[in-house]
C-alpha cells in the first residue's frame, strides 16, 4: 500500500528539518498510534521516501502557482523611466563581491477604466 505523507513533506519544508529528522518523527508517530508494530512494518518511512514526497509537493505547488497566475490577466504594464538600485553577489575567485547595478522599474497595474456618458 502506497502511503503519500504530503503535510509532514509540507511541515518539514516549512521549518527546515532534515528528511531524515522527517522520517524519524514520521516512524515514531506510526508506533505511537500502533500503525507500525513488528507483525505489520507496511507503513516505514524513510528519508528517501520523504524527500520524494517533498520534491512531489513542490512540483505540485509550482504548477497551481503557474496556472493561477497565468489565468490572471495582464492588464497594464507600465515603465516610468525610474532607474532602481539593486545589490548583486558576484564571486570573484575565492571572494563573493556585493556589486551594485541599475534596473529600470516596471510596475504592473490593473486600473479600472471609467467610461462616461455625457
């Protein structure tokens, strides 16, 4: 029987705990519970199991995120000639290297277009 965890994959990610660490609470609340006894060891879960299930519901989320912004459409781009300020780390040799460089400012708005009856 195939076990998907995608919560504790969704825990895990969010408080940056190792997959093994994952595993090891996973196994534990499965023994506590009594899903996981010496005549039954279907339920097992380890690390590898949770960085499979971690990479699943992360592809997952990257596609709702995709198609819930490409359904939202693109009303007004605008460029006001404004130059940004934006701090880049650049590696040079062994040195990592904070390296300013200029970016125009976009802005993207949705405005509401009146039309008047006169």
């Amino acid at each position: 029987m195939r076990l998907g965890l995608p919560s504790t994959a969704v825990v895990g990610d969010r408080f940056e705990v190792s997959d093994r660490t994952v595993a090891a609470i996973g196994l534990s609340v499965f023994h506590d519970v009594g899903l996981l006894t010496t005549n039954n060891s279907d339920m097992v879960v380890g690390k590898n199991k949770m960085r499979r299930e971690k990479a699943k519901v992360r592809k997952d989320l990257r596609f709702q995120a995709l198609s819930e912004a490409q359904a939202l459409p693109l009303k007004e781009l605008y460029f006001d000639g404004r130059k940004d300020s934006t701090l880049i780390e650049e590696r040079v040799y062994t040195k990592i290297c904070m390296i300013k460089e200029k970016e125009e400012h976009l802005s993207l708005e949705e405005r509401v277009h009146l039309t008047l009856l006169i």
